[in-house]
C-alpha cells in the first residue's frame, strides 16, 4: 500500500469511497449515516489545493481511502477518514493516521486529533487501539476548536448517537512509510 497526495481527478472518487464506507452503519441502524452525503468537491478540493487530503492506492494506483485534515489548536484534526469496504481489515486507515502523524510531527504539530462514535466498533474502539484517548469534558485536551467542531456535528445530526472527541500526543515514535510522503500541509494558524 502507498500513501501520496489525492490528484484533482480523484475527488469524485473519494466521495465515492466514503459512500461505500457509510454503507457499514446501514447495520447499526445508523442509516442517516449511510445515507449522509460525502463532502462537496469544492470543499474536497480545498483540501487537496491545501495539500490535506492524501490517499492510500492499490497496486494500478487507485484510490481505495483517503484521509483529509485540518490543523485545530495546535493539532492535526483528522476531518474524514474512509476506506473503501474492499480493502478494509488490512491497515489501510491505520497507515494513513501513521501518514498524517509524521507530517504533522514534521510541522511541529503535537498530536493528531478527532472526533467520532463512541459506541461503534470501527470508530471510537479502534482509534483507541492506534493510541488515541478520549477527552472528557472537563480534561484541558478538549480545547475549544475541538469543541467548536463538536457543536457543528450535533448540528448536523450526528450527536444522535454518543459522540467523543479523542487525542493522540506526537512523541518521537517513528513509522516506517509504503510509500513516499506527499505534500506537508501549510497547517498555518
């Protein structure tokens, strides 16, 4: 698997990919989920024109997940990460979070952050096997970007299921990439 940055022609297939991934929750009962639209191209764009968006492809070079960022308060914030129902179970998502965490540790960033379902057992359970720790109200790791963010996502309906906002501190650990590092963001202020 190799990591790089997503291409202009990709960004439709990146919405594809994340529709895919959705239909997981149809099972959990979650269809409003499923059933969300992925994010618009011009937004996916902005990510990418950023150099925040980057995907993990096959061996003929297609997209099959992606992972798009933002710097909040000081942090990498993972703003969507799908992988495609094909290549799931093979550490396709964990490479890209390994991804994004050397090229935010290359910043300067000093964690990577998120937020996501507390209950579902690819979310909330398996980004505490990568090392992630959930924010309770009262911890001073639950800065207010993060709670702006969480705000955001009850208005949009997601908080009608339990919700966490989780942290990852950037040590030093290493991790040895598949592939080349694509574009570092300008994670800027």
């Amino acid at each position: 698997m190799r990591i790089r940055a997503a291409a202009p022609a990709e960004l439709t297939l990146l919405r594809s990919i994340e529709r895919a991934a959705g239909e997981s929750f149809r099972a959990l009962g979650m269809a409003a989920i499923a059933d969300d639209e992925p994010l618009p191209l011009d937004v996916l764009e902005g990510y990418r024109a950023a150099g925040r968006a980057w995907v993990a492809v096959d061996g003929t070079d297609r997209p099959v997940a992606y992972l798009i960022a933002d710097a909040v308060d000081g942090a990498a914030h993972i703003e969507q990460v799908s992988v495609h129902p094909e290549a799931a179970g093979r550490g396709v998502g964990r490479a890209l979070i390994e991804h994004l965490a050397e090229v935010a540790r290359k910043e300067g960033l000093t964690a990577l952050t998120l937020t996501t379902f507390a209950e579902v057992p690819w979310n909330a359970p398996y980004y505490a096997r990568l090392g992630f720790r959930p924010l309770a109200d009262a911890d001073p790791a639950l800065t207010e970007g993060l709670r702006e963010i969480s705000r955001a996502e009850a208005a949009h309906g997601l908080a009608a299921w339990p919700r966490v906002c989780m942290r990852r501190e950037l040590g030093q650990e290493s991790w040895e990439r598949s592939g080349p590092i694509g574009a570092h963001p300008p994670w800027g202020p």
